[in-house]
C-alpha cells in the first residue's frame, strides 16, 4: 500500500510540474495510469 501512495505522489508532482498544455495533460495522465497498472 505505501507502494501505491508514494507512486501516486510521485506522479502527482510530475503532473504538476511538467504540463503545460492540454495534450500534455493527457499525456500525463496516462503515464499515470499506466504506472498505477504497472504498481498492482
């Protein structure tokens, strides 16, 4: 469970601080998702 929550922190941080762009937004949130399928 900690996994997940710093995984989750991690990618949060990044979200915020590299898009700059709506097509960057779903980038983002797709390596999110990604990495939390990777996570479990």
């Amino acid at each position: 469970m900690r996994k997940i929550i710093a995984a989750s922190i991690v990618a949060a941080s990044l979200l915020l601080s590299a898009c700059n762009t709506v097509k960057g937004l779903g980038r983002d949130i797709e390596s999110v998702g990604q990495a939390g399928d990777e996570a479990i």
